[in-house]
C-alpha cells in the first residue's frame, strides 16, 4: 500500500495551531519510518479549506501523477 502526507496550517493564530507544517512533516515522515510505509507523495498547505468545493482540490493531481493507481 502506498501513503501520501498531508500537513496544514489552518491557522495565523499561534495559539490554536500547536504543530507547524514542518514539525508536521518531520513526525509524519518518522512515524512512516518506524512503520516502514511507502510514502509516495508529500502536500503541505498553509490556508483555510473552508471555500466550498476545496475538499477535493488535491485529487486531480492524484489521479494526474497516478499515485492512486
């Protein structure tokens, strides 16, 4: 099975978002590490998903760079 890592800032305000995307990155990548999965992609976004129809925005490249198939 192959795995892609995701990590978001959804937030300016310090106090709400505990990890930063690259503290984000370093425990996903550790944590793929230890479990030995294949991570085949890697996203990182740093703004809100609340506009309608965003929640899909990343699966056009999926299918683009056929990491699902």
């Amino acid at each position: 099975m192959r795995y892609v890592i995701y990590a978001r800032k959804s937030t300016e305000d310090e106090d709400r978002q505990i990890l930063s995307i690259e503290a984000q990155l370093v425990e996903l990548k550790e944590f793929a590490a230890k479990e030995k999965l294949e991570i085949v992609a890697s996203f990182q976004e740093a703004k809100t998903a609340k506009e309608p129809d965003e929640k899909h925005r990343l699966e056009p490249y999926f299918w683009e760079k056929k990491i699902f198939s």
